[in-house]
C-alpha cells in the first residue's frame, strides 16, 4: 500500500502508539508511506518525531478554512495535505438546491433547509465569479483550493464520468492573482450558517 493513515487519532491509545504501528508496516514492506488524518499541529509534530509523516488529510475548501497552524507546520515539515470534501459535500458545485430524507448531509446543519438557502444566498457572489470566468463552481473551487498550496490534492466526490472530467479540468484552470484576490475577499465576508461538522 502507498499511503496509510489512521483515519482519525484514538483518544484511547496514546498517539505515538498509532503511528509506531504503521511505521511497524512500513518497515515489515507492506506500507509504503505513513499518512495522517484529522490531526492537530501537534499531533502532526508528534507523529513526524516517530517517523516522517508523507500526508496529512483534512478537511479543506472554500466551505471550510484548513487550521492555520497545522498548514504552517505541514508546510514547514514537508508533509502533503489531501483535502476531503474540497467542494463541501457538493455545496460549492452550486446544484444542492435541498437535501432528501436519504441524504448523508442531512445530518450536516448547513444544509438544514433555512441554513442552505441562506448559504446559497452569501455564497452567491463566488457563483457569479464562476460564470464570469465561463466555467462551473465547483471547477472554480477546486482551482481555488489548487492555488492555496503546491503540495495540496484535492479528493471530490464524482458520482458520473461527467464529473470526474469536469472536476479534472479544474487542474487545468489557471486563476489571476486579481481573481483569487476577488474570491478572497468574497470568502472573507461570507459567513455560513451552521457547522460543517456532523451532528452526533
């Protein structure tokens, strides 16, 4: 296997314990390279003293702000950042109008119905943009997320052939630095309603 990470630390087990386990794989030939998930700065700073770390996957998009400090220390240490959800479980594609008894993102607040309509409503400048520059919202925000860092990947979600294309031509997209500074800013005023955590 490539890369291997724990999916999210164990409060249960002392952290380094995780990571000597998979270092443990590492070394018996069966992982190739050790990778976080849902960590902390520090966590990150304590798994790299067992054993350098090669990715760290996290939540991050327009939707949600990567943790300053943990972009600081995976910048500074080497370490790759894999963004899940880098198009917010669909809502920067600009096409989730509501969400069915049967969606996943029911359990998500900010697609509860009164918080996705004013969501749609704030986000909507960002959505203009897209159609300024002729291409989707979702290619805007994966372009967007491609410009934040040179060691970021993002991991979208693409249920049909058509998505997968139109996501991967967002790699192709090349963004000014007078439009990621108008994107900036629009994100920058832009307050969402609710949380983008799962409700327990």
């Amino acid at each position: 296997m490539d890369l291997y990470y724990p999916h999210y630390p164990d409060p249960q087990v002392p952290f380094e314990d995780t990571v000597g386990a998979v270092a443990e794989l590492i070394d018996d030939g069966l992982v190739r390279h050790l990778g976080l998930s849902n960590v902390t700065a520090d966590q990150l700073r304590r798994a790299h003293a067992v054993r350098p770390v090669a990715a760290v996957q996290v939540q991050w998009s327009m939707w949600q702000p990567i943790d300053a400090e943990l972009l600081a220390t995976a910048r500074e240490l080497g370490v790759g950042i894999v963004a899940w959800s880098p198009l917010g479980s669909g809502f920067l594609t600009g096409t989730v109008q509501q969400v069915t008894e049967d969606d996943f993102r029911r359990h998500l607040p900010r697609f509860d119905a009164a918080n996705l309509k004013a969501n749609q409503d704030r986000f909507a400048p960002v959505r203009g943009l897209a159609e300024d520059l002729g291409i989707s919202s979702g290619q805007l925000a994966l372009s967007w997320l491609l410009h934040q860092d040179e060691h970021v990947v993002p991991i979208p979600g693409s249920r049909t052939p058509a998505h997968i294309a139109e996501n991967l031509a967002a790699a192709r997209i090349t963004l000014s630095a007078d439009t990621l500074a108008r994107i900036d800013a629009a994100l920058k005023d832009t307050t969402f309603e609710g949380t983008a955590a799962v409700v327990d």
